[in-house]
C-alpha cells in the first residue's frame, strides 16, 4: 500500500517537473503577477477610521449600536398608490460583504426586494453652501447585480421641525446623486433642486447624461466608489473609482437650464389666415396634352406570344389524389361533403404546361399614368409663420446657481428588484484631501483585496491554460486518493474471496490447514531462537522429547498399559538437577 503510494506521487511530481522544464526551455517572457497582487498573500488588516478635517457627516457602519442610535428607519407611508405596497417595509441590516470582506468592516444593506425602503440620519452640523465645495462620497456593492431600482443618496433640506421617521419621496431634498439602472438604461444622477428667485419655487435640474459606460458597475459585484464635487465657481465634476466620468458647469449642463430665455414667444400671437407658407406650387398654366390617356394600364398582354407545342389544354393543373380515402368517422351532415385533397397533375410533369394558355404580360409602351401639373415657385410665399417674440414675464438670471438650500440629513429613499445591495463609507465634507484620506482608509483596501483574489485567480487560471500538462498533473492529483482507496477495496474482497476458497477447499479435502501444520511447533522455535539454554536444560530437552515420543506411541496403541510411575512435572525435575 506504501509503496504504491509513493510511486504515485513520484509520478505526480515527476510531471509537474517536466512541465516546470518544459517551460523553462520554451518561455521568452517571464510574465509578472498583475499590480496589486503579492506573490505571498498578506493579510490586508482593516481599522475603523477615524474622521479628521472639516466633516459635515462621516458613516463606516462597522459599529451596529451606533448605527441603530444614529440612523431612523422611516415609518411614513407612500402617496397616491395602493394601500399594500404604501409601506416604506424595506429591510435593512448592518453585515459585512458576502464574499472578499475585510475582518470587522461592515456596511448598511438593503436585505428585501420589490419593496420601498427609506432611511436617513442627520448630518453632525448642516452643510450651508457659501465659498466652500461641497464633496459627497460613498460606495456601493451590487452583490446581486442589479434588474432594476436605484442606489442613490438623497441630501435632504434643513428643516425646522424635520421629522425623519416620516421621511418619504416627498421630503424636500437639496441634492440626488448615485446610480440608477433600469433594463438597458444605465444612469448616475446628479440632480439638484434650484430656487426661484423670484417667486421662490424650487425645481428639479438634471445633469447631462455621462459619456462613458456604465453597465460594468452594475454587474461586476465590486464595490465602486461614487464622487461628487460641487465648487463655489459653479463648476462640478462626478466620479467613479476616481475617474471622471461627467462635468461641466451647473449654469449650462442641466436640463432644464437654470436660468430662463430672455424672450419667449408671445402666446397670444396668431398666423393670419392669407399667410401662404407653400414653397412650391403646382403650375397654374399647366394643361394635360390631348394624347395623354389616363386609362391605358401599366401592363398588357404579350401579342407575339405563342402557345408553346405539348401544351395540355385539357388537363387541370391540380387533380383530386386518387389514393385518399374517407375518413370513417366523416359525418357529412356535419363536416359537409367529403372532398379529396388535391395533388399535382402527374400528366403535366413531362409537358409545357396544363390548363387554359395565358400570354405573359409585358410594359405598356402607352401607359403614362395620372396626369399632374409641373411643380414651380410659389410666388407668394411668405416663409415658415412664427409668433412674435415678447420679453419673458418669468425671466431671471441667477449666476450662483451653487448656492443651494442648506443641508440638514442624508438619507436613502429606494425601491429595487435586486437585494443585498450594500452602502458604505458615506462622508461630506469640504476638503478635497479629507474625501481621499478617508476612501483610503475604507475603500482602497476594501477594493483591493477584492481586486487581489479576483487577480489571483485569473493569474492561476492562465498559467493553467498556458501549461499543457497542468490539467493532466491537477487531475491526477485530485484523482489519486479515490484511485488508492477503490484499489484497496478491490485487494480485501479479493483477499477474502480467496480465504473463502481456501477454507472451502480444505473442508473438501480434510486437509491441514497453516494453523494445523506445526505452527504451535514453529512459534515455539521461533521464541526459542536466540534463549541461552540452562545449566542442564540441554539433556532435559532429550528426555523431554523422548517422554513425547513414548507418550505418543501409547497413546497410538490401543491395548498399551497405562504407566505406574506417576508423571513428574518439568519444573521439578529441573529443579533436582540443578541441586
């Protein structure tokens, strides 16, 4: 059994040496482990984070009784829909990521599905918009990809008297940002509400769409780091892992625009009636000519044709198929008269043509068609009519659309097909270096490990497509210990197949078996070997012996007299020679 262990594995690792020598003779290029990923796995160490800096709002999630303390779930109900599905019911929990987590890091997830949630926390002083950028940051992990539904953040308007556990769609929010995806419409909003200067109102201002992809984030099941930075200056710019993916200027990439058309058109203006906005016209001189004949049709028979020879006038092209038969439940008061299917003319097979000749249609050379008059300038045309511009009533200019209602709370007001959609490291703030700082500190490491075990196992599984023999040495690594195991199987019920044999065979025959056959004689020579006879012990032996034989000789023989001496025991007659 050792050995054929021993000679398997020799096997194994002979392979595995010819590859690493087939390799060694045949590569050019060495190729490097992917950046980011250590030849010896370390264990990346995850710390809380501690924020520092001009912080409006910072969340790791990684300690439960402070989340539960901080954060409200909402208790409101949804406007103008069903009673049933009215419930902001969404479950939410504190857990850390399903797979490729780092020890003690934690984030906020969205447990249920096809179901609304809300839940909001206020910030730790309210975020008022004056000569500082607002910077908002927060990861997102689609664990289970996403169908359809939203993973945005809503920064929610300072109120007096804000009652977040009543907070719904409804609640005035200041900013939406973060990503949306619904089928093949993949968005990131950015959305903000603007002021009306001049009534007050607020309206809702959409950034333009981000000219790159991003379905990758939606379904990759990475955690992705979501930026957005809003300056004094009115510019943005919105990120993902880093990159900027969408910018430009708050007064000029929003739809609507902030700021109103000076002019608009005057909606009381109407297009006189004689306003003649026809370019062309149909001649007015125009006549149709006396030769023109509307009637004439666009195709006429061919009267060169002739009937090609062989033409079958009187055979039909199609005939009934004189196999059929009626079906034997055809009721023809329901199912009317019983008709065989047609079938093609085997007559016609070897001729022209069957039935009534037809010559083949070909163009009209007379045909014109409908008469219309030639097409010419409109001589009073007056262009296309547009009502007369008019100073806008509504009109204002704001050029500091930056400076946006305070914000007093962040919360997440979602409905989603998909679950398990994880929230993480959420921080405002206004200092550019803070925002990194902390996505350092939480999502680098978070995002490398992933990216390091990810890396890992698409470099193992290259280096197995590129070696020949690595399928063939993992295989019979896996296979070795079911191929020993069934072989030791295979070898006891052989062995006991062959016992049974054996035992059969001497019960047949009545011969000795190895146990019968001086095995008490040869153990006993056995444990002789090697014991320095006693003083005495060798002459003892003899007549111990020849006692035996005498012994067997009277035992043999049936009319032998029982001896009178009385039987000495060895140990006695040991001891009387040595005295």
């Amino acid at each position: 059994m050792r050995l054929i262990l021993l000679i398997a594995l020799w096997l194994c690792l002979s392979i595995a040496v010819r590859c690493d020598d087939d390799d060694r003779e045949e590569a050019t290029v060495t190729e490097e482990l992917p950046e980011g990923v250590a030849e010896e796995t370390e264990e990346v160490v995850y710390v809380s984070p501690t924020p520092n800096g001009h912080i409006y709002f910072a969340e790791h999630f990684d300690v439960p009784e402070e989340f539960e303390a901080k954060w409200i779930r909402s208790q409101a109900k949804k406007e103008g829909i069903d009673e049933e599905i009215a419930k902001y019911d969404g479950k939410w929990a504190v857990e850390s990521l399903m797979k490729d987590g780092l020890k003690g890091d934690l984030g906020l997830v969205l447990k249920s599905k096809a179901k609304h949630a809300a839940i909001s926390a206020p910030l730790d002083r309210p975020f008022v918009f004056t000569n500082k950028p607002l910077i908002v940051q927060y990861d997102v992990t689609f664990q289970n990809g996403q169908e359809c539904g939203g993973a945005y953040i809503k920064l929610l308007t300072q109120e007096t008297g804000m009652r977040l556990s009543q907070f719904t769609d409804k609640t005035p929010y200041t900013i939406m940002f973060g990503p949306d995806k619904c089928g093949n419409d993949h968005k990131l909003h950015f959305i903000f509400q603007h002021k009306n200067p001049k009534d007050g109102s607020f309206s809702e201002k959409h950034a333009k769409k981000p000219n790159t992809r991003l379905d990758e984030y939606f379904k990759d099941g990475k955690p992705h780091l979501y930026t957005l930075m809003i300056h004094p200056d009115n510019t943005f710019d919105v990120s993902v892992d880093y990159k900027i993916v969408n910018k430009g200027t708050l007064l000029e990439d929003f739809s609507p625009p902030v700021n109103p058309p000076s002019e608009i058109d005057d909606p009381e203006d109407r297009k006189p009636d004689d306003w003649d906005e026809r370019e062309k016209i149909a001649d007015p001189d125009a006549k149709k000519p006396d030769d023109w004949d509307e009637d004439e049709p666009e195709q006429v028979a061919d009267a060169d044709a002739v009937k090609p020879d062989g033409w079958l006038d009187d055979e039909p092209e199609m005939i009934p198929d004189p196999s059929a038969e009626k079906p034997e439940d055809w009721d023809e008061d329901m199912d009317g008269t019983w008709e065989a299917p047609l079938i093609n003319n085997p007559s016609c097979e070897s001729a022209p043509g069957c039935g009534l000749w037809k010559a083949p249609m070909k163009a009209n050379p007379k045909f014109k068609g409908k008469w219309r008059a030639a097409m010419i300038d409109n001589p009073n045309y007056r262009g296309k009519w547009r009502p007369r511009r008019i100073p806008n009533p509504d009109f204002f200019e704001d050029k500091h659309p930056f400076n946006m209602a305070s914000i007093g709370a962040v919360g997440l007001e979602i409905w989603s097909m998909s679950d398990n959609i994880l929230f993480d490291n959420f921080i405002i703030t206004d200092d550019k270096i803070v925002s990194e700082q902390w996505a350092a500190e939480t999502f680098d490491l978070k995002r490398n490990l992933v990216d390091r075990d990810q890396a890992f196992a698409e470099s193992v599984r290259r280096w197995m497509n590129k070696k020949e023999n690595a399928f063939m040495v993992y295989g019979m690594y896996l296979s070795l210990p079911v191929t020993l195991y069934v072989w030791f199987l295979w070898r006891r019920v052989v062995e006991e197949k062959q016992d049974a044999a054996r035992a059969a065979l001497q019960k047949k025959t009545d011969e000795a078996g190895e146990d019968d056959e001086g095995g008490d004689d040869q153990q006993n020579e056995d444990e002789s070997e090697g014991v320095p006879p006693l003083e005495g012990e060798e002459d003892e032996v003899k007549d111990d012996d020849n006692a035996k034989d005498d012994e067997a000789e009277e035992e043999g023989s049936e009319d032998a007299a029982v001896p009178e001496e009385p039987a000495v025991e060895k140990g006695t007659r040991r001891r009387a020679r040595k005295d």
